[in-house]
C-alpha cells in the first residue's frame, strides 16, 4: 500500500486529502499518476506537471521510485515573498 497525500490547490481540485493506492512492487512516481488518471476523471488535475512531488517527506521528481508502505505527496508550486 501507497499513501498518496494531497496538498494545497491539488487537494481541492481532486476533492479528497489522501488515498491508498495498492501497490505490490516499485514503481515511478509518474506510473501512479499514470494509473490514478486512467481510473477516473476525478485525477485529471494530476496531469499538471507543474505540480511538484516528495517521496517520504523528501522533494523528489517524478522519475523517482515508490515501493510498498511510502509516502507519495503531490502538491502545487509554493511561492513565498
């Protein structure tokens, strides 16, 4: 199983805040997004790739592996001042 947390702008747009995502094996952070959006119109915002990602609360890109038990956190662009 793979948590998948959403944050921000994201969370609102695919209206939920997390969801587990089964999975047996490691697979990229863009094979999930790849997976969730052929389930279901509701992930269409993950087709933004401007959204930026962390793997186990660390920054990661979307090359980047998930295995069984990780965290995977989808968010939008943050912009300070």
């Amino acid at each position: 199983m793979l948590d998948v947390i959403f944050f921000g702008s994201l969370r609102e747009r695919v209206g939920c805040d997390r969801i587990q995502f089964e999975i047996d094996q490691p697979m990229t952070v863009q094979a999930v997004i790849d997976t969730l959006l052929a389930q279901s119109e509701q992930w269409q915002p993950l087709v933004n790739r401007r959204m930026l990602c962390a793997v186990n609360q660390e920054v990661a890109n979307f090359n980047a592996q998930v295995c069984p038990g990780d965290e995977l956190a989808l968010f939008p662009p943050v912009t300070g001042g």
